[in-house]
C-alpha cells in the first residue's frame, strides 16, 4: 500500500477496502444500522494492522492499540445492495496515540455517506498504560503542524 498525504488537512491515507454490505447490515427500516458502522471502522484498522505485521489474537500481544474516542457522522444513508470504499488516514501522532479518520463512499457513485473519527491509544497490555506509537506506525503518519 502507498501512503498518501492530504496536505490540505494534514492527515495521509493509510489503508483502503471495499466491500458488499450484508444483509445483516440492515436495520427494520431497510438502511444500514447505525452501530454497522462502528464495525466497519474497526475492520479496516485490523486490516490495516495486519498489513503492518501485528498480531491481532490478544494472547499474542504484550502491546498493542485500543480505541479511547469515536465518533460518527451520518451524512447519507445506506441502501441495500451496495458496494462500499472506505478509507483510513492517519493525523498527526501524539507520544503515544494518533488520530484516524474515516471516509464511506459508494464504490461506483463516489457518494460520501459517513466520515467519522477514531482516537487509538498505544498500551502496555500487562502495565495497563499508555507506551509511545511504535516507530513504524509513527512513519506513516504526518508530522505535527504546530
């Protein structure tokens, strides 16, 4: 995957995948259910990680990433059968977190349905506190504009 940066707010595309929606996706009133989004989000940061070499099964880990802050605006809505591109950037890293930023769209229109945010927290899993970014995911971050 090539990294990107977006000099025009400061955040560079990590990662991007496309995808069907499910039917289980869907809610009673026939759109994708709110709380699918969050899953979606928290696929594509797997994937991602994965792609960087870290294992995802906790047993297997001693560090690792956790979500401390997410949010979600809905902008349009998602209709059944859809083909979806999401997208991850990255912001600008802090000692020990970094701020991801997500982009839903229609595969074929290009439409925009949801942007949405998420702040990961590197941790010592046995400690139970913050550790600073490992250097590799700090690599493909931008550089702070302050």
């Amino acid at each position: 995957m090539t990294y990107h940066p977006d000099t025009s707010t400061n955040k560079f595309l990590l990662y991007e995948s496309r995808f069907l929606i499910r039917w289980s996706d869907i809610d009673a009133f026939g759109h994708v259910n709110n709380a699918i989004y969050f899953r979606y989000f928290e696929q594509i940061r797997a994937d991602w990680m994965t792609e960087l070499g870290y294992p995802l099964a906790i047993n297997q880990l001693t560090e690792g990433p956790t979500i401390v802050d997410a949010h979600c605006q809905f902008l349009a809505q998602i209709l059944y059968p859809c083909k979806l591109k999401l997208a991850l950037y990255g912001g600008a890293p802090g000692r020990s977190s970094a701020q991801l930023f997500y982009e839903l769209r229609d595969d074929k229109t290009d439409q925009l349905y949801t942007i949405g945010s998420t702040k990961m927290v590197w941790l010592d899993f046995q400690k139970g506190c913050s550790i600073p970014l490992p250097e590799k995911i700090r690599a493909l971050l931008p550089k702070s504009i302050e």
